[in-house]
C-alpha cells in the first residue's frame, strides 16, 4: 500500500504535454487503482495494423515516425532529467497514442522506475520488466541497478525500428545468440535514410557502453529539433517521394515558373523589336 502511495505521488507530479496527467488514486475491494486523463487516440501499434498489408510490410513514413519521436525524445528528457530520473520501461508502439491534435502520449506507467543510487527501490504498479521485442539485456535480469536511461532508449530505438520498417525486431536475446539478425531497415519499398538507420541501430545496442546515452544525443543523432508538440519536428527526412515534395509546393513551384517565363520573354524584347 505505502509502495503505491509512492509510485501515485510520483507519477501525479509529472507535468508534461506528451505524459498523461495523474489526477487521483482509489481503493476498492483491496485493490489500487491510479485516476489518469483520458487521452483520446489511436496507439501506434494499431495505426500500423489497419494499414493494407502491402503498406504495412514498408512501414510508416520516415518522416511522420520522426516527428512523433521529437515529442518522445523531450518527454524521455523530462523524465530522465528529474531528481532522482525517472525511467519508463515498457517503451512500445502500443504505449504511444497519437491524438487527433497529432501530439504524441507516452502513456501505460505500469512499470514505471525511479532510480535513487542510494536506494534502489523498484516503485512499480504493476510487477514485470517490458515486453520482449523492445526490452535491453540489462532490464530482464532483474536487478534495478542495472538499467538506467538507456534502457528507455533502446526501447525507443526498437520502437522506432518497429515503426519504420513494419516488421517487430528481434528480441534483445535472439540477437545476442545470432549477431547479425537484426534486418537493415532500408530496402525495396523503405524510403529510410541512413542517418536514422545508423540513429537506430546506435539506440539499439545490446552493450549500453555502446548505445546512445541519453534524448539529447538520440535527437542529434537523428538531426531533430527540440519539439513540444505537433509540429514538424524534423530537419533532414524528405518526403517520402518527389511526387509529394512537388505536390506540397505547387503554387510556389508554378509562381517561379511564371516570373521565369516572364523575366525570358522581358530578355528577348529587345531583340524581337529589333
């Protein structure tokens, strides 16, 4: 019960646009329950699934994933940044709801974790270490003392793969026994730059040694700006085709065209009256 007081206080302190807001706990029938807002949405996972399968196998838009993961990546660096840091812990498509503003929730504090280095008390809701295929190695032996803030990005960085090519990768110790199981995310039908192959692929190390560290570098890595919210949040990935780019600036592309026109028939005046 005390164990619970404390993880309620934790998460109703949190204050951030992409976390859900803890408003009230109760108890009934011996059992505890946390009172979160609502938060209206589709979770990632199933926006992947009613895709047509043959959108579904090339993944999401790189550059949709990416705008989501600016809001993901300030609200892990929020987490990650509090006294003593917060980790989440159970990072995947299915705790990440897109609401029809298009503001990513990081939702389901279930197995919520404050790391204290002085006390290294596990603070969780709901007992169990994060679903498999977006779980490091370090998280499922059980001692809290070895999991820290990479632990949330690799979970981040498996998310991110999931999402990008349609495919759920392989458990962190699938890839331990078979180095070189994890697929490329780019391939035929998969417009994924390399810079966010190599981001993913970073954030996915099996030894945390030789993961990205921390939100700030992830977002580096991936050339994102700092985001608080819906907008574009994005500085490399292009459309996903030039078709898209052409369309999305039409009127400024037909606007050139024109004063080109213009200035080349200006030029040949001179000439033509001669």
């Amino acid at each position: 019960r005390e164990q619970f007081k404390r993880e309620a206080r934790l998460l109703a302190s949190l204050d951030h646009p992409n976390l859900p807001k803890v408003s009230d706990m109760f108890e009934t029938e011996g059992r505890d329950y946390l009172v979160m807002d609502f938060v209206a949405g589709l979770n990632l996972r199933d926006r992947l699934l009613r895709r047509p399968q043959e959108q579904r196998i090339r993944g999401l838009p790189e550059h949709q994933v990416l705008e989501w993961c600016g809001q993901l990546l300030d609200a892990l660096d929020y987490l990650h940044s509090r006294t003593p840091p917060i980790l989440h812990r159970d990072i995947k498509p299915a705790n990440i709801i897109v609401t029809p503003e298009g503001l990513a929730k990081l939702v389901d504090f279930g197995l919520v974790q404050q790391v204290d280095d002085e006390d290294q008390q596990t603070l969780t809701v709901a007992q169990g270490r994060g679903t498999l295929a977006y779980t490091p190695l370090e998280q499922l032996g059980g001692d809290v003392g070895l999991a820290d803030a990479k632990a949330d990005i690799y979970s981040l960085g498996a998310t991110l793969y999931h999402l990008l090519s349609g495919r759920v990768p392989p458990t962190a110790q699938v890839r331990f026994l078979n180095p070189g199981s994890l697929p490329e995310l780019r391939g035929p039908g998969r417009r994924v730059s390399r810079r966010t192959e190599n981001a993913v692929f970073k954030a996915m190390a099996l030894h945390p040694d030789e993961r990205i560290a921390s939100a700030a570098e992830f977002r580096s890595h991936l050339a994102l700006e700092t985001s608080t919210g819906p907008q574009l949040a994005f500085t490399h990935a292009p459309p996903d085709t030039w078709g898209a780019a052409l369309r999305a600036h039409r009127g400024a592309l037909v606007l050139t065209l024109l004063l080109l026109l213009a200035g080349l028939i200006l030029s040949l005046l001179p000439g033509l009256q001669a």
